[in-house]
C-alpha cells in the first residue's frame, strides 16, 4: 500500500524548468520499517546534480525526488518496528526522497534529534557531520594532535570538519577561495591562521609553513582531480588522502612517484550508494558518538538560510553561486 504526498520533484533533466511542486507515492512501512512526518531536508550539490542529469538516485530510492537528509516525526511503524516512539524526533540521510512531506525507512536508519536542536536545524545535521565522521574518524582515523587539512572549509561539510576535528582534539586547517568565507568559519574553531586562502588553486607550501614543513596527516578533499598534485605535496608522511567529490573534476594525472615516496593512502568514500547495512552502521555510530557531542555544545548545525520548501529554486540558485557558509534548509512548516 501507498499513499500520496507533496513534494519537489524533477521533471525531466536539466535547469530550474524541470523542478516541481507536485504530489508523489510513498509505499507504507514494512517490516522493522517507520514512516517519518518531514520537517526539513537540507540541500546538498547531489540534488543539483541529481537535477542536472549527472547523479541519479541509486537504486530503491525515489528518482524523481531529491532530497538526502531531513529531520521530521515518526508518524507510523511496521511490524517489528520497536525502536522508535511515535512522535519521536528524528533525523536521517537517505538515498532520496527527503524533500516530500514523508518517507519511509528502515528504524536503524534514524537518529534522534539531539536535546536543545530544533527540528528544522536537526534537517542540517546528517549529509555533512555523518559524512564527516564516516570519512576523518572511522576511515582516515583522525587523531587527537593531528593536522587535517578541509578544503572549501565554508561548506556544510567544510563547518562540520573543523568542528569535529576541534571536537576530538585535531587541528583544522581549512582553505576557501575567499577571505571573506574563511573568516566566517573561524568562530567555529578555525585559527585565523590556519586559514589559506586559494584563489590560485596552491595551498601546499602554505600548508608546509604552518605545520613546520611536516605536512598535514590527513586531508579532506571534496574538489578530486584539480587538487590532487598539489594534495599529495601538502601531505605528511602516511598521510591519509580523503576524497568525497569531484568538484574540481573526477580524472587527470596522479603523482605516483610522490605518492609512493610518501607512502600515501587514498580513500575514495560516498555514502549516497552505500547498501542499507552500511548505512545502518553510520546511523547507529552517529547516535552513540556524534549526538552526545551536540548534547554538550562542541558541534552545532551551520545555517545559511532556512527557506519554504516551495523555494527549492531559490536555494538551488544560491548553491550554485556558492554564496552560502554552512547549510541551506527548506521546511514544510
């Protein structure tokens, strides 16, 4: 059984004309599964791509309707669904299909709402902290008195970065392309002096004179093949290369001779694909590690703009003019 439901939708691919107020189905909970009432999803560069063409959903998620975080109400549970009360406030990433008024998923899925984040705010949590810990913490084994380097710091996983590395005691090091972005991420724990801006696209030596000429261990990297020789020159020794996009495009020459004399490990790490056990065992790590953090104050949701979810343009606009530092929410209410 299903029922109907608004929601954004694309109509095809490509620009602003294909995007929708419309209604779509949403199936029941079935067994160990929960429908979730949304408040907000937040809008990450998957939706733009997704709208574009270029980043379909994967398979069992909505096609047609983006979204892959929200926060919202348990509203209904399936048999041997146990977990969660109904009422019950959530948050969860999703292959798609965050930005319809419900959505059905597995229970393990979910996260509760920290203590003291609103719904709307919770809906900037999952894309970019569940990423984060995933890549720097379980991954790359992010340690306390290590350096890692954050590109495009402002983003909403660039503000989640530095707070998580400050979190378990790291240093962030983060660069931006503006002065004026690199600023507004350093109350969030970014030293002023650890800000680089890169404008040219060069940031190793740079990186070099801040860490005494050793290099970051660890670096985040969501731009892919433009920064990869210069990444390769900005790492320690066993540094741990993490890649989680291609803004900056997803081929081109590697630095294998560097590589090997650094003795470089590269991760390659998304989590949009990921089967439903692995995405269970973030969800079930976000809840014991990552929400006690909230809980006592050392990470918060970064906000750029809370809008109607009937201006998904207006946010898909200014992600693409990439005016915003931290997350852009759309909410139902």
């Amino acid at each position: 059984m299903s029922r109907r439901v608004d929601a954004v939708v694309f109509r095809g691919a490509g620009g602003p004309e294909v995007v929708a107020l419309a209604d779509t189905e949403v199936r029941e909970p079935g067994w160990g599964e929960v429908q979730v009432e949304i408040a907000a999803a937040g809008v990450n560069r998957a939706d733009l791509l997704q709208r574009r063409g270029v980043y379909p959903a994967p398979p069992g998620a909505p096609p047609d309707v983006p979204g892959l975080e929200l926060s919202g109400t348990v509203v209904a549970r399936g048999p041997g669904a146990s977990l969660w009360a109904d009422g019950a406030e959530v948050m969860a990433i999703t292959g798609g299909g965050a930005m319809a008024r419900r959505i059905t998923l597995h229970e393990r899925e979910l996260v509760p709402v920290p203590p003291g984040v609103s719904l709307v705010d919770a809906a900037a949590i999952p894309e970019a902290f569940f990423t984060v810990w995933d890549a720097l913490v379980r991954q790359a084994r992010l340690g306390a008195g290590e350096s890692v380097l954050v590109h495009a710091v402002a983003s909403g996983i660039g503000t989640a970065a530095v707070q998580v590395a400050r979190a378990i005691g790291a240093r962030p090091i983060g660069t931006s392309r503006t002065a004026e972005k690199l600023a507004r991420v350093t109350p969030l724990g970014l030293d002023p002096a650890d800000a680089i801006a890169t404008a040219d696209g060069r940031f190793a030596a740079a990186v070099a004179e801040r860490t005494g000429g050793r290099g970051a261990e660890v670096i985040l990297d969501p731009v892919g093949a433009a920064y990869l020789e210069e990444n390769v020159r900005a790492l320690a020794s066993r540094g741990r290369l993490v890649l989680i996009g291609t803004l900056g495009g997803g081929s081109g020459p590697a630095p294998v001779t560097m590589m090997l004399g650094k003795r470089v490990t590269v991760i390659g790490t998304v989590l949009r694909s990921r089967p439903l056990e692995e995405k269970i065992e973030v969800a079930r790590e976000a809840a014991a590690r990552l929400v006690p953090l909230f809980e006592r104050r050392l990470l918060r949701p970064v906000i750029d703009a809370v809008l109607p979810m009937a201006d998904v343009l207006e946010a898909h606009r200014r992600m693409e003019r990439n005016e915003n530092v931290g997350k852009i929410v759309l909410r139902w209410t």
